[in-house]
C-alpha cells in the first residue's frame, strides 16, 4: 500500500507521530532528517552551519526520492520538505500525503522543551513566536495544496492523533476505490 507521509512545521511532532501511526500500522518508519544525518554523519545544524541550507535541502531531496520508492512505510519529513515541487510531487506520486496543523502556541511550546532551535529558527526565545509565525505564513500555502489530508494536532495525544489518521485515511481510500 501507498506510503503514509507526514508534513508540517517543526514542533508538531511529525516524528513522534509516525512512529506510533507505524507501530499501529506494523509498517516501517523513516524520518528523512535522521536519514541524512546517518548519511552524513553530521547533525542538521551543523550541515546547515557548515554548507548552508541550499545543500541541506539537496540531500532532503535526494533522500525524499530514495525513500519515496518504499511500500508500507510512514514517512515524516522536515518542516521545509515541501519547498520544493519535486519532493512534494515524489511523495505524492507514492503516498498520502498528511499535513499536521496546530497553533503556533503549540509549536512554540513544543520548541522550547526540544533541545537547541531548528537552524531556520535561531534566535532569542523572546520573539520565538514571530519567527515560527513567519515561517509559517511563507510556508502555509504549499503545505495546503500539497496535503491529502489535514489534521490538528492542538489538545490531542499522540495515540489520538495516529488513530484519526489511520480513520480518515481508511475514509479517504474508500472514497477512492
Ligand atoms: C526544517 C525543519 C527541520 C529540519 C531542518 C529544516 C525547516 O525538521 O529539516 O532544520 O525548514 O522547517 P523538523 O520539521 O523535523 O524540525
């Protein structure tokens, strides 16, 4: 069956959520961001620090491509992976797409228990909210038309979330065959 992928802003717990929705699902998990640092052998920061973000997002593209070839497989991605047509129409061509959505209240929270900022994040903690809305805002068109499905990740477990992913995808696929 076609791959389930996982898109959104950081902090909304793409990762976190995949691997439950995998274990329910008993399908595999990749995380595109963790497959590059395996591959690189170098965390994100320091390949953002060292060769900026245009060859991040090369490797997050080739990556993207490889992992877009599997069957039975939640995939969560970066909060930038779909900047590109590319990786959007790859993980399309072979999956359904989901796009996490919450507030920025939530996102900001979850950032300030995660350790270090995201490297496009950087910066004071004070104004952390206006960066992510920024963000956000530049971004919130291409998460929309690029999602089959959209769900809030505000006030809800992570078992929750993964059980109404797997209920509307079921609804979604159903509306297709
Ligand atoms: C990024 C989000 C990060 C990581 C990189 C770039 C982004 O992933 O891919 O720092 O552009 O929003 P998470 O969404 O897992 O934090």
């Amino acid at each position: 069956m076609k791959n389930i992928v996982l898109i959104g802003m950081s902090g909304l717990g793409k990762t976190e959520i995949g691997k439950s929705l995998a274990r329910s699902l008993g399908w595999d998990f990749l995380d595109t961001d963790d497959l590059i640092v395996k591959e690189k052998r170098m965390t994100i920061d320091h390949i953002f620090e060292e060769y900026g973000e245009e060859y991040f997002r090369d490797l997050e593209t080739q990556v993207i491509k490889e992992v877009s070839k599997q069957n039975n497989t939640v995939i969560s991605t970066g909060g930038g992976a779909v900047i590109r047509e590319e990786n959007a129409h790859n993980l399309r061509n072979n999956g359904y797409i989901i796009l996490l959505m919450g507030k920025i209240e939530t996102i900001v929270q979850n950032l300030n228990k995660s350790y270090g900022l995201r490297p496009l994040l950087k910066g004071s903690y004070e104004d952390l909210n206006e960066r992510v809305r920024a963000l956000y805002k530049k971004r919130e068109h291409l998460y929309l038309i690029q999602s089959d499905l959209i769900i809030g990740v505000d006030d809800k477990t992570i078992p929750e979330i993964s059980k109404e992913i797997i209920v509307e995808i079921n609804k979604l696929k159903s509306r297709y065959n």
